[in-house]
C-alpha cells in the first residue's frame, strides 16, 4: 500500500469524519472504498457509452429477433 497526500474541503473532511465514526471504519478505509466505488462507476458508464455508440453505428431492425419469437415459452 502506498501512503499519499490529498487535498479537501473543510466541510468534506467533517462529514466524512461524521460517517467513519458511525460506521466504525477509518478514514483511509472509508477513502478506499469510495475510490473503488467510483472506479467501478466510470467504468460502468464507460461501457454503457461504447453500447450506445455502437447500437447508433448499427441498430437493431425490427425483424432481428423475431426468428425467436416461435422459440419463446411463456409458460401457463
């Protein structure tokens, strides 16, 4: 693990302050998982753009599934 020097808001440090202490974690901790947390939440956003981008490249016609559809059970 790396130790590293960060810049924040008073008001951001107090609140953070505030959760840690309710949810019985460090600071180091809790800034951990929020990285984390925001890592995943680009990189989801990141792919749902490169779906949108490829679907405008190239759309689904109306007749690409309805081959399927005598394939479907629906069950009672």
């Amino acid at each position: 693990m790396k130790t590293i020097q960060m810049t924040l808001d008073d008001d951001l440090v107090d609140a953070v302050d505030k959760m840690v202490k309710k949810l019985r974690m460090t600071r180091s901790a809790f800034t951990r998982q929020a990285l984390r947390n925001a890592l995943n939440q680009a990189n989801i956003k990141q792919m749902e753009s490169k779906h949108k981008k490829g679907y405008e490249k190239k759309p689904v016609r109306t007749s690409e599934f309805s081959i399927w559809e005598s394939e479907q059970e629906w069950g009672d």
